[in-house]
C-alpha cells in the first residue's frame, strides 16, 4: 500500500502517467494508474517497446555505406584468396612478370624465415642432446668410481 502512495507520488511531483501493478504473495492484485486509465498507459507502453524491438529502417545512405564495405571486404576477400591460391603455387599463368618475381621474393623470405626458426629448433635439441650426455659420462666416471672403492 506503501508502493501505491508512492506512485501517487511521481506521477504528481514528476508530472508523469504512472502505471503500477501489484500482485501480494497471497494472490491479491492491486493497481494504481494516474490521471488516465490503466488501459491507456499500458497500451501506450505496448506501442513503445513493440517499436523499440522493431528493426530499424535504415536510412538509404547508410544502406549504401554498407554496401559500399560490403564490396571493399569482398574485393579484399577475393584478392587474398587469389594471393593464397598463387603461393600454393595456383593459378600462376594469370600473373605477371613482376608479380611472378614478388611472389618468388615472398616465398624466398617465408622460406629464410622458416629455415631460421628450423635451424634454431635444432640448435636447441643438439644443446639438450650435449647436456644429457654430459650428464651420462659424469654418471658413467661416478658409478665406475664407487666400482673401484667396492672392489677393494
């Protein structure tokens, strides 16, 4: 009932159509509406939100910008997949001599590239390699030194 006066209250301070529906625990309803009925306020917030969920139209020229990027993204889509078909060594005799000559730059840089970080993966297992067999021969000289103290 506290809820009710309060209502009461912003729809007269705040000058507002309030609309307030209350069901108690025990099942009881209880409704509060300014000025206008309850049905008026509630149809009034039906149109609002139903329009807010709606859509919205979009304005042509913004149908046109994203027209105009749906294009561009396709272009760039397409000439990566060109680009990704000529690596794959595809499609080359659509190319010419200077991009035959940049797509053999590329693939010479890619190919440094991953023979640098092959190297370096082999540079690290020989280290490990010389580490464990340092290892063993520090073993080996321990196991044939307490051989020699148990023969005596």
């Amino acid at each position: 009932v506290g809820l009710l006066k309060k209502a009461h209250e912003i729809s007269v301070l705040c000058g507002a159509n309030v609309a307030l529906i209350i069901f108690s625990s025990k099942g009881n309803l209880y409704e509060y509406s300014s000025d206008s009925s309850m049905d008026t306020i509630l149809e009034r917030y039906k149109r609002y939100s139903y329009a807010e969920k709606a859509l919205p139209i979009k304005e042509p020229e913004s149908q046109e910008e994203l027209c105009h990027e749906y294009g561009q993204l396709k272009r760039m889509v397409d000439a990566l997949q060109r680009s990704q078909s000529h690596v794959m060594g595809e499609n080359l005799d659509t190319l010419t001599l200077t991009e035959l000559q940049q797509l053999d730059l590329q693939l010479e840089t890619t190919l440094k590239h991953i023979r640098s970080q092959m190297n370096q993966l082999l540079l690290n297992s020989i280290s490990e390699l010389q580490k464990k067999e340092t290892s063993l021969i520090e073993d080996k000289i321990l196991l044939k030194n307490k051989t020699i103290v148990m023969g005596r």
